[in-house]
C-alpha cells in the first residue's frame, strides 16, 4: 500500500498497487482528523493519461469506422510521431512518487509502439503502475507475459470483431486482468441494454466500463447521448440492481446520468469529472492537458518547456478549474448548480462539452455563454 500526503491540500491518499485501489480522505484539519470537506484538486496528478502514439498503423484501413467506433484521436487522419522514450522516461522521473498509474494510449494502439516494452517495464520500476487500452487488432501475444509481469490492467475496446474476442481470450489466458471499454451513443445503447439485460458479458470480465461518446475528432454529433431519450433513462436505471453494478464501470463523465437515473447506487461511489484535478492527458508531443478530449489544445502546457508540476498548476490549468462548479466557492450567482441538491457530486460535469452532460438543469458558471442544454 501506498500513502500519500498532499502537501498543500491537506488530504491524504492510499493506492494499492495489485489491486488498483484508490482511496482519498476528506480535507484534514489541524489534528489531521478528517473534515466533511472533499479536497477539489491535487497539487500533482495521480493519475496521467499518456498518449504514446502519435499516429495509428492500422487506422488508415478503416478498422475503427468499420466498427462503429468513432476515434476522437482522428487517428485515421493525422499522423504525427510517437512520443519518444526520452520524453516518456522524463515523465516517469519527474512524476515518481508523486503519480501512481499511467493510462497509455493515443492515437493508436500502445501496443504497436517500438518501445512499448520498455515504457511499462520503466514505469513499473520507478513505482508506478502501467495501464493501457487496445483493440488487439495487432497485439502480439508474445508480449503478455510481460504485460502481465508489469501493468495492472488491460482494457480492450469492444470493436465488434474476431480480434476484439481473441485478444480478450489471450489476455485472460495469461491472467490478465482484463476490462472492455465499451463507447456508450446513439448508434450502441441498444446493444449495451442487451448486453446488461442479458448478462451477455464475457466470463472472466473484470468489468465492462461504458464511455460515453464525444463528439470530438471523428465523433459525431448525431450519436451523442440525449437526457430526455426514454432508452437512456432505461439503461442507466438498469444499475439500480445491485448484480448489474457488479458487471460494468463507468468513466466520469457519466456522474450527471447516474446521479438521475441510477439513485439507488451509493453516492459515495460516485466520482465527477477528474480532470486537471486530479488527473492529467500528457500529448505524443509532449503537452500536458486537462483532458485528453481537449482536441483543439484550449489548455495545452508546453512540457518541452516547464515541467508536469509548474503545468499542472499553471493559470492555463486554472482556467480550466475554474469551469467546474465547486461546492467550497457559492459566490458565483450566476449557476443555478448551486442550488441542485447533487451540486457536490457533479460540479456541473464536463467542463469542455455541454452536450454530453446529462442533466437537464443548467450548469455552467460562465454568464457570457448559453447556459442551457
């Protein structure tokens, strides 16, 4: 178990590295007792999301469209360098101690990357556990091995294909702990409703985590999510049963959904939008994000040119912050969030998209902009 005090803060943090358990407190007090406050932010990221991979060698084939996946990398369009070892060994140095998981991705399956082995060999020697997604389309099953020896998890993005099943029947064969991401639209709830109502989830699952589409990249606009479609209201009420909830995960983004339609869940087991908080998007180029679905870089922190920490608490970062709608600040008059009653659990969810948040009650804090969903 690992411990961790932040230094300005003042909450503690407990993260078990062979289970993945992440445990905050609430704020402390002078005697380090807790407080009924949640910390807002960290003063480092616990958690880097990091884009290995500046293009995708198998995207230009239309793997990903021909799936119904819609890359919000637009790896099938853009095609830059992967991120170097150096720059990824920097990372891990600089962030020893201080961050306890790596997400890799990008645009691209890790997987492909030519130092791919070193990457999770070097994180997980300097303390930090590597995670990474895939489609399996070219995953080398001679890897596994060490992929079981150094990562914690593998999730594998259900593409409706021969090599979704058969990277995930290699995965658990090697005793992998293994997750299927499951992108959440218009164009798939009917199939993620069969898939609860049915139990149709492949046996020796971890979890099925369901991300909700963005309409970032290729993401189209037409496949985003509406709070007012009955069929939406049905699937996430579906995890008022507690059996179903052992089955799925969600990403954070989610929080709004759950909130309203899924109010039989614990809300101590919920957990709104982390990012710039605490979590970070680091680019194959070398860029520290909020977010890695801050396509147009609004917020980008050159990391050529300072450092994870100095980025992380820049004023570019703080912008962002200040997007959510925080429950220790009830100043601002213009967010009728700080009347909801579930203000505390959502902070007024994504800061970036709008149309994503599924609730029907306003919730930005900007009052220049358009404030209703």
């Amino acid at each position: 178990m690992i411990t961790y005090q932040d230094p300005n803060y003042h909450y503690r943090v407990a993260f078990n590295p062979d289970t993945g358990v992440y445990v905050r407190t609430s704020i402390l007090d002078e005697d380090l007792k807790q407080t009924t406050l949640e910390p807002f932010r960290g003063s480092y990221p616990h958690l880097l999301d990091v884009g290995i991979m500046g293009h995708c060698l198998h995207g230009i084939s239309g793997k990903c469209g021909a799936s119904g996946v819609q890359c919000y990398q637009s790896g099938n369009i853009k095609q830059e360098p992967h991120m170097s070892f150096e720059n990824f060994k920097k990372l891990i140095d600089e962030s020893e101690n201080q961050t306890f998981q790596i997400a890799l991705g990008g645009r691209g399956d890790p997987d492909q990357h030519p130092d791919f082995l070193k990457m999770i060999r070097y994180a997980k020697e300097h303390n930090i556990v590597p995670n990474f997604t895939t489609s399996g389309y070219g995953l080398d099953f001679k890897i596994l091995p060490e992929v079981k020896k150094y990562c914690g998890a593998v999730a594998v993005s259900y593409y409706r294909n021969y090599y979704t099943s058969r990277a995930i029947e290699a995965l658990l064969a090697h005793g992998i702990k293994t997750n299927i991401h499951f992108v959440l639209g218009n164009n798939t709830i009917d199939e993620a409703i069969d898939w609860i109502e049915n139990k149709k989830i492949p046996s020796g699952i971890n979890r099925v985590i369901f991300l909700l589409h963005k309409p970032v990249g290729n993401g189209e606009q037409s496949n985003v999510l509406s709070f007012d479609d009955p069929k939406v209201k049905y699937f996430y009420s579906l995890f008022n049963q507690e059996e179903n909830c052992l089955m799925a995960g969600f990403d954070t983004c989610t929080a709004p959904a759950l909130i309203h339609f899924a109010d039989k869940i614990a809300k101590s087991s919920y957990d709104t939008c982390e990012g710039g908080r605490f979590s970070a998007y680091v680019t194959p180029d070398f860029k520290l994000l909020p977010c890695s679905f801050d396509g147009r870089q609004k917020y980008a922190v050159d990391l050529t040119k300072y450092s994870v920490k100095e980025a992380f608490n820049s004023i570019t970062f703080d912008q962002f912050r200040e997007k959510f709608v925080q429950t220790i600040d009830r100043s601002n008059e213009y967010s009728t969030c700080l009347n909801c009653k579930h203000q505390e659990l959502c902070m007024g969810g994504c800061p970036l998209m709008k149309e994503i948040v599924l609730c029907h009650d306003i919730q930005r804090i900007d009052p220049t902009k358009e404030v209703r969903l």
